[in-house]
C-alpha cells in the first residue's frame, strides 16, 4: 500500500518506466513502488538490477560491458530479458556501436 491505498497492477508502460527511470529523477511514485515488497521478489529484484545497469551502459556509453550484461541475463534466465538479449544479438556489432560511439 501507497499512503493507505491499495496498488493496482502496473501497466506495461509503467513498468518499462519504473525499471530504467534515472535514480536521481525518481518521483515519490517511482520510490513508493521501489520500496515495497514486492521487490523482495528474487526475479523482480534481479529485473530491475539488470534493466538499470543496461540503461546506465546506455547513458554513460560503456559498450564494452555489453558482453558481461549478456552473460548475466542469460545467467538469471528471466525469458522478458532474455527475449531482449537474443534481439541484441541479431544485432550485436549495431547495438555494440550505439552503446559506445559518440555519434551514434
């Protein structure tokens, strides 16, 4: 519960947002959700690591953690993340590019 009400289930949308927001740029709705319990759920806790650490590889331009994030998705073995990855490799040397070329 949020300040005494009950939470409805997130939209796809809320959950794609809530899982890549900038920490620093999280509401007290991005907090209020972050903070429950259900993010004591190993697959969820697991999620949101490996979605933030792909929007940080994606902000700071680290391709070459790229590789080391593949393995860990495939590692957890979360099938939305590893539907992801799989579509990263079709396109790996593109993806690679995008997360480390200035221009890109």
């Amino acid at each position: 519960m949020i300040l005494g009400k009950q939470r409805q289930a997130l939209t796809p949308l809320q959950a794609a947002r809530l899982m890549t927001v900038v920490p620093t740029q999280r509401s007290p709705w991005h907090e209020g959700y972050l903070t429950c319990p259900g993010l004591a759920d190993p697959d969820i806790a697991q999620t949101y690591a490996l979605a933030q650490a792909f929007a940080e590889m994606l902000r700071t331009r680290q391709g070459t953690q790229l590789e080391d994030w593949l393995a860990q998705v495939q590692e957890k073995g979360i099938p939305e993340l590893l539907s992801f990855a799989n579509g990263i490799r079709k396109d790996y040397e593109a993806v690679k590019a995008g997360l480390t070329l200035e221009w890109s």
